[in-house]
C-alpha cells in the first residue's frame, strides 16, 4: 500500500507541474509523454566574400561606376569603400560596407544604409533604399 500511495503522489505532482507550466508558458518535459524539443541551434555564420578589391556597382538606367572595397582581412565581415567618380544616386557617399545577416549591407558617410545585396563571390544583387535594382560585380 505505501507504494501505491508514493506512486499516487508522485503522479499527482508531476500533473501539477504540467499544468502550472501550461499557465506560465514554459514547456517541462515529462518522460513518457509527448515529445520534447531541443532548442534552436544558432545559425551557422553566413559565408562570406573576400571584398577586398575593385567592384563595378551598376544601377540599370541610372548608371555605374567603379568601387574600392577595403578589408582587414580576406574572411572579414565588414570594411570601407572608396566610390570613383560617377557613381548613380547616393553611391558617391558610399564609405562602409557589413556583412549582415548573409546580406551585404552599403552604408554612406553617417552610417545610413544605402543598399542590401546578396549572393557570395563575384556578384552581388539587391535594392538601393530607394528601390532601384543593384548589382555589385568584379
């Protein structure tokens, strides 16, 4: 009788602890019922480009122009750029680049984003803020 009993107890607290997580919205694991999931992994690092180098940044109808990207480092995920003269748009103010989130990110002289690009190598496609389409090509 006493381990009907110690087993009745130990099921009556086990329900309350599922039920007291049901309120308060944390999952506890109870073996025999249901499924636990593990936690999310990180993502891995997106792959990135070594930049470093001159780029050709085209904007379809508004022109192009050539680009120096600098970096520290041939795996490094942000660094500078030196635009050449004629660039469409902002592009002339262009002074940073990021890798962010898989994503290149241009930024100008105060930090402002002024496109998104993707892709990994020798091309890069995307929007400038303003919407217009951009590519970014060796």
């Amino acid at each position: 009788m006493p381990d009907l009993r110690l087993a009745l107890r130990t099921t009556a607290l086990t329900l309350t602890a599922v039920w007291l997580a049901g309120c308060s919205g944390v999952g506890v694991a109870v073996p025999g019922f249901g499924s636990s999931t593990p936690p999310a992994e990180p993502l891995p690092p997106a792959a990135t480009a070594n930049m470093a180098g001159r780029w050709l940044l085209n904007s379809p109808g508004r022109g192009q122009c050539q680009m120096t990207f600098g970096s520290a480092s041939p795996d490094a995920i942000e660094g500078t750029i030196a635009p050449q003269g004629g660039c469409p748009g902002k592009f002339f103010t262009s002074r940073k680049w990021t890798m962010e989130q898989g994503s290149l990110v241009m930024r100008d002289h105060n930090g402002k984003p002024l496109a998104q690009l993707s892709g990994v190598g020798a091309q890069f496609e995307g929007k400038a803020v303003n919407g217009e389409p951009v590519t970014l090509t060796r």
